[in-house]
C-alpha cells in the first residue's frame, strides 16, 4: 500500500469518530455535509484553506439548472426536464452517464428551490445577452448552446444559467450562503487541515481518514462513510501531463491551490476506477464583444471548423482539442471592432490572398474558404455550420484582419472534468463497477454530467445535486 493509504491495525486507534467525514468545503462538500448532517448524521468538514469556498467561491456563481424551475416561469420561459434531458444527453460529451443527466433533469426544480431555501437570492429577470455570466444582477441567463446548431434542433431552447443576485462574479456570495448554512448546522467544520490519507480495511472498506493540522496528525474514524469533495486537478502538472496533456497550454488555469488532484489520488489509492480524466473545460472568448460573431474562425488549413456564434466553452474545446490551438478570427474592416479580451491583430491584407500568405496559410485554402461562406452569407444562409442568420454578413469590405486566437496568443481558461468514477448515490466504484464500502466523492473529484464538453454552471449544479445525494446515502449507511 501506498502512503496514502493506511491499515487500521498499523495506526494505533483513532483520536476521535464522527459518521460522516467530509474532505473539502466547495459547493460539493457544502451540500454533502449539511443533507448528512440534516439526516441526523454526526459530520465533520475538513478543510485545507483558512475558510470554505474553494474553486466554487472564484466561480461566476451559476448554476446550470431548468425543467420550469420558478425562475425559469417569472422570467416567461417554458422549459420541461425531458427537453432539458435531450440538450444534456447531446451537448456534454461522448459516452455521458445517462442515469445521472435523467436524475439531475428530473431534480433540478428541486434543486433550484432547495438552494433558494439556504438563503441565495435570486433576481427575477432575464439577461438577454449571451452569457455565462451577465454584466447586471439579472438572475437568468443563457449558459450553453442551446439556442445553436445542432442542439436547437435536437432540444426546445430555453435559459438555463441561473445567477444569484450580484453584478458580475456571483461565486463568492453562494459560497458566502452556502458555509454559513453548513455553519448553522450539527456540522463541525475544521479549517487549515489536510487530508493525507485514507485508512482502508483489508476487506477493501474505507473506515476513516488521517489529517493533518499544521503538521500535527489527527486519525479521525468514519463510521458511516468519507466523502472526497476536493475539486479537480487543474494545479497538478504531473496529472495534466499524463491524463490531459493539451490543457497546460491554456493560459488560465481556473481552480484554486487545492484542485491538485489530492482527493482524486486519494480514491485511486484506495482503488477506485477513473472516469473522463483527459475531459477539460476550454472557454475560448475570441468573439466578444457579440459582433465579432460575424467574423469567422478558421484555422491553420484556412478552413472554418465551428458555428462562431456558439458558446464560448465551445470554440474553446473545438480550438485546442481538434485544432492543435491553431485558430485565427477573421474579420474585414465592417466587422472589425476592438475585443474586449486582449488580442493582437497578427494579420492585414487588402486581399483575402494577402490575409492567407500573411498568415502562412496554404495557398488558395482560405480564399477558397471565404468565397464559398461569402456566397451562403449573402444569401442570409450558412450550410456548413449553421451560424444563425443575426450573425450572418459577407466579409467583403478590406482590409482584412486576423485576431490571433492561438493558445499561445490568446485567452484560454481550463479546467478539468474527470474524475472518481462514482455511481448516482456518489459511491466511488472501482474497476468492476462495484462500489467501494464506505468512500463517497461528488464535484469535480468525481466525473460528473460533463464528460467532455461543457455548459457554464454544470460544475455548481451536479456538485450541489450529487454532493446531496452523497451526504443522504452516507447519512444512512450502516457498515
């Protein structure tokens, strides 16, 4: 066994015993350790920082939620858990976890009145701009692709990005609601303390855990189970390096110092199987402000590869996962307008052939490319990728110019989606599918509905959904 794994017989006892021990005070361990503790479970939150918060409270604070939640009808939008199913089921990556997407769809009203309930508030309007997080404190907003190609057509569209009541970033203030709930109940919460190992029985059960606080041991039993709420592992090289080895070209890396994959190392030690541990989150914002939507995306064969109107997770992944990070925005001088990121212009011609050669592109690829979108797009048509008409315009007016949008010029913020494979209870499996007795894991130490592609606030969702159901069915496990 490796050191972070321990044998009950080898450690000399325990130092004190609780029901349920949760490791990480994010939106995931919030909700885990207030559902056991409501459950009349004796929990303990540990956590590595000097407060809660973790990745969630540097968040933007939405939630990906619908079904006709409450918010949803006061803004006078219809949406039901089997259009929300068929959008999820389509849009969040190749081989996702149809069980979970149904229950989440199904829990989400739920869900969204329960959050309601710990005290954040949420604005009744609508923020009509496409965003995962609005410049205003409206409360709901689009967050994905859902008014897109090809979703739009496989899903009714309707917004699902719902935002506590905060100009800007939001995370902070659900996190603030969040631990004081968790503060407000039977839950003790201990601070500046690491887990660093987990104690296992022979018979493969996991029984409690060791921390440390600043250096000084504590061996805690867990009678009823140990949840491993600790994030995702966008700080850990060695894991980006041999799991995700695109994703440390992005330049910002979202996630506090503890997603270092610590928890998820944790469950693998003990022998849980992984899910989707190569999956990222890629948000490329190279048309913002909305006009530069009239541009087009081509890259490094001058050919365009994704709907430019599209969320912005979107182009991130199509750029860096099936472009090598090679991509250009073109515009001609009617588009061009100022980004509101910042980004060199690396390309002008009076020509397009001038833009191509300037750009090293092969010869006659993007001429070729910008008179077949030219023709449709006079026409108010886009057959190749379905841009949707508002964005539509022939790029005929030069000079023309190139927005540099590789990874090494350009804005790309990563984070990871895999994670412990865990069945709709939380409880970690391991490579047979069986789950391992007493170990539980929800948030992005977990792989959750996102295994591949991303929607703004699915992280906070299916860790606040599956972090309760965790903490539920922890509550009531008898070893």
């Amino acid at each position: 066994m490796t050191s972070l794994v321990r044998d009950p017989r080898e450690i000399g006892g325990f130092d004190e015993e609780v029901d349920v021990l949760v490791v990480g005070l994010g939106v995931a361990g919030a909700a885990t350790a207030l559902e056991a503790a409501r459950a009349g479970a004796e929990t303990l939150v540990l956590e590595r920082a000097g407060g809660g918060g973790g990745t969630s409270a540097m968040s933007g604070g939405v939630l990906y939620l619908g079904g006709g939640t409450a918010l949803q009808r006061a803004c006078g939008f219809e949406d039901d858990a089997d259009e929300m199913h068929k959008y999820l089921m389509a849009s969040v990556g190749e081989a996702p976890d149809a069980a979970k997407i149904r229950l989440y769809c199904d829990g989400s009203v739920a869900l969204y009145d329960w959050v309601v309930a710990q005290g954040v508030p949420f604005k009744q309007t609508f923020y009509p701009g496409v965003s995962g997080e609005p410049p205003s404190d409206d409360g709901l907003v689009w967050s994905g692709s859902e008014q897109h190609m090809p979703f739009c057509e496989i899903a009714r569209p309707a917004p699902r990005g719902h935002v506590p009541q905060l100009e800007h970033q939001t995370g902070p203030l659900l996190m603030q609601k969040l631990v004081a709930a968790v503060e407000e109940s039977a839950a003790k919460v201990l601070t500046n303390t690491r887990c660093v190992a987990l104690v296992q029985e022979p018979d493969g059960s996991v029984v409690g855990a060791i921390a440390e606080t600043f250096g000084e041991p504590r061996r805690i039993r867990a009678r009823r189970g140990v949840a491993l709420t600790t994030g995702g592992f966008i700080n850990n090289a060695e894991m980006l390096r041999d799991y995700a080895p695109l994703v440390p070209r992005c330049k910002i890396r979202v996630g506090a110092d503890g997603d270092d994959g610590s928890g998820i190392q944790l469950g693998m030690a003990v022998g849980a199987a992984t899910r989707h541990l190569d999956a990222a989150s890629i948000s490329l914002p190279a048309t913002q402000p909305w006009g530069l939507k009239r541009g087009i995306l081509i890259n490094a064969q001058g050919q365009r590869f994704v709907n430019e109107d599209t969320y912005y997770g979107r182009l991130g992944e199509a750029a860096l996962f099936h472009n090598d990070g090679r991509a250009w925005l073109v515009v001609d001088d009617e588009v061009f307008e100022k980004p509101d990121y910042p980004r060199e212009v690396v390309a002008v011609g009076e020509t397009p052939a001038e833009l191509e050669q300037e750009l090293g592109l092969p010869p006659g690829s993007f001429e070729a490319t910008l008179a077949l979108y030219n023709r449709h797009a006079a026409k108010g048509q886009d057959p190749v990728f379905h841009k949707v008409p508002g964005y539509l315009k022939p790029l005929t007016r030069p000079p023309f110019g190139a927005f540099d949008c590789t990874t090494e010029a350009s804005i790309y913020a990563a984070f990871t989606l895999g994670g412990l494979a865990t069945d709709v209870d939380g409880r970690v499996l391991d490579p047979a599918g069986e789950p391992i007795a007493g170990l539980y894991a929800a948030g992005r130490a977990s792989s959750g509905i996102s295994v591949g592609s991303y929607s703004s606030g699915l992280s906070l969702g299916d860790g606040l959904f599956f972090g309760r159901r965790a903490g539920r069915h922890a509550a009531a496990y008898a070893a």
